[in-house]
C-alpha cells in the first residue's frame, strides 16, 4: 500500500497537484480487514476514488487502507481487537460469532454488495441441477475459512435439509481450483462470482447451478464497525462510506478507467507477466456479474447506496439459526435492530450521483 509520503511524490511526478482541491492536514486512515488476501482492481468500488483525479476521500478527512487478512474469522477477531476500524460483515459467520462473544459488538452500516454474489458451480456434465442434490457432496470451497461454507449451510437449510454428511474441500483458487472440480475432486464448488470467474478465465469449463430462491434475493455483502466507533466518530464513517458509495457509482459506469485508476494508485497490483490489455480484458470478464451486484436492484423499493432493510436481516437471522443449527439465535441475539443502522445513510447519499456517472463516462487518465 502506498503511504502518505509515496501519495504525496506521486502527485508531484504526475504534476496533478495543482489542481486538486485542497487536501485535508489531518487524514483518519480508516483500515479494512480485506478477505480477499489481495489487493487487485476488483477492489475498484472502494479504490478508484483514492486516485488524485477523482479524490473522492481525502478532503473530507478520511482514507481507506486495506489490511489482508487470511479469513472472516481473522478479520472478526481484528475488529474486535481495534486492529482496523471495518470489515465485511457475512451473517452466517458473524451472527453466531455475536452470540458466542459478547465483546464483539459490531454494527453493519453500509451494504457495499445489495446483489447476491455467491455462485454455485459444477461441471457441465454433473448430474446435480439444483442446491438440493449436493446435500451430501463434496463441496470445495476457496479456504476452510471461506464464507461458501456458510452460504451452502443456508440455503439447503432453507430447503429443510442438512449438511452433516457434507464433506468441505478447500481446492483455492483460479487453475487449481479448476483443476479440482474438472478431475472430479469435488461434485461442486461454492464461491463469490469472482472467484468462478476466475476458474472459467483458465479455461474450465462450468454450469451455474440457481440459488435457492429465498436465499437468492438477499444481498451478499455488507460493511460493518465496531460500536464504539460509530458512536465516537460519526462524521469519519460517513465520509469514508460517502467515498465508497462515490467509487461504486464510478466503476459501475465506467470499469475500464476504475481499473486503471486502482493500478495508478497501487502499481504494484499491474500484472507482471501479460500487457494491461490483456489484464483490463481479464478483469472485465471477472467483474462481468460483479459491477451490477454493487447497485441496487431496480425492483429495490430504497435505492439509497448502502441501506438495509429490518426485513431483510430477520431473513439473514432466520437464516445463520438454521446454518448454524441454533434454533436459539434470534432470542440470543435480541432485538434484530441492533444488528444493523442507516443512521448513517441519508448523509453518505448527499451528493449528486448523476454527477458522477457524467463524470465517469467522459473520464480518461
């Protein structure tokens, strides 16, 4: 990650300094526990309004930093801990981790990801044609500490069976991962749609098996804070998720130039080993479904960047209960409001999206 010193030189060796606005002295660098372990342009919804040009965070004082981070277990145990300011919020993992630990007070404030992301995949032969038929399976997985985990447990819970004689099988990503689902290692593999994307990209051939259909029309991704934070520093957090929410509209409408502002800020995620031609086609493919699970779905009755709805995180409480196997959890939890605000979010949403859409459309580097 460039640091403040590496920030600065840039500007001046792109001579972009004079013309920006001015930059606050006091910048709150607000960490993300990044899951993703990596730092490349499909973070382009939160990074691209990092870059000088666009410089959607630092004059209102804040500036995102990602932290990478092994599993949504580490990334949970940092939040707690104070070791970054936010995080991604997954409910199968984080509802039941509440419960267990009352020191993890955490509060999500922002849904970065209203589409659902989550893919099941197979091989276009596999007889399995729905989520019901891989309750017994071998089920790869990205990691042991994936998410994909949880996602399967949820939605054959949803269709009232179990998981019990499932067996996990991290195979990774990309060719390897590939590698495990065409050699018949596992019956099917459950992932984000960039992870899939990525197997495809190799040359693996797959079939999309459908989402169970309550399962399906939940968001996939949310950001959530500590307590404390929110309470101690309002004005941070809405301009770190008003940064956000500014990114996503941009890369949606123009994800050919986020891509190229994330490698102008972080040159050191420019691909080694093929031209960026070549690369920026690949992240398209990659990103393909992704961009549109970013913004709200047109049938969204509130199409204000980032907010939840009650509702939708009693579907998210009903759902980890059964995942989890704690018919409990909901009274444990107590009431589900506390699991969830948009105080913050009618001030992230003052500004002018149209704006930005305009401006990514007309925007070369």
């Amino acid at each position: 990650m460039l640091n403040r010193r590496d920030f600065g030189l840039g500007l001046a060796a792109l001579g972009l300094g004079g013309g920006l606005p001015a930059i606050a002295q006091n910048v709150r660098v607000m960490r993300l526990a990044n899951t993703a372990a990596v730092n490349d342009p499909q973070q382009c919804f939160v990074t691209a309004g990092q870059h000088p040009r666009l410089n959607f965070y630092k004059p209102n004082g804040v500036d995102p930093e990602y932290v990478n981070m092994s599993s949504m277990t580490q990334a949970l145990q940092s939040l707690r801990a104070g070791h970054v300011e936010f995080g991604p919020a997954v409910p199968g993992i984080l509802l039941p981790a509440m419960t267990k630990d009352p020191s993890l007070d955490l509060v999500s404030v922002y849904k970065w990801l209203p589409g659902n992301a989550n893919t099941v995949v197979v091989k276009p032969s596999s007889p399995i044609k729905s989520v019901a038929d891989l309750a017994g399976k071998r089920i790869g997985v990205r990691s042991q500490g994936d998410s994909g985990v949880v996602v399967l447990k949820a939605m054959l819970a949803e269709l009232g069976l179990k998981d019990d004689k499932c067996e996990y099988i991290a195979i990774g990503d990309g060719a390897p991962a590939g590698a495990a689902i065409d050699a018949d290692r596992v019956d099917a593999m459950v992932a984000f749609d960039t992870a899939t994307a990525r197997i495809e990209l190799v040359g693996t051939p797959l079939r999309y098996v459908p989402l169970t259909p309550k399962f399906a029309q939940l968001g996939s991704g949310w950001l959530c804070v500590p307590r404390k934070l929110l309470k101690e520093d309002r004005k941070s957090l809405v301009a770190l998720f008003q940064g956000i929410a500014k990114s996503t509209i941009f890369s949606n409408a123009n994800l050919d130039a986020a891509i190229d502002l994330h490698w102008a800020v972080y040159p050191e995620s420019k691909p080694k080993s093929r031209s960026l031609d070549e690369a920026r086609k690949e992240l398209n493919f990659i990103l393909k479904d992704r961009k549109n699970s970013w913004m709200r779905r047109p049938d969204d009755p509130d199409q204000r960047m980032g907010a939840s709805s009650l509702a939708e995180w009693k579907a998210n409480v009903d759902l980890a209960a059964e995942s989890s196997r704690n018919p409990r959890l909901a009274e444990e939890l107590g009431d589900p409001n506390r699991l969830f605000t948009n105080e913050l979010i009618d001030d992230i949403n003052a500004f002018d999206k149209q704006a930005v859409v305009s401006m990514a459309r007309s925007f070369k580097l």
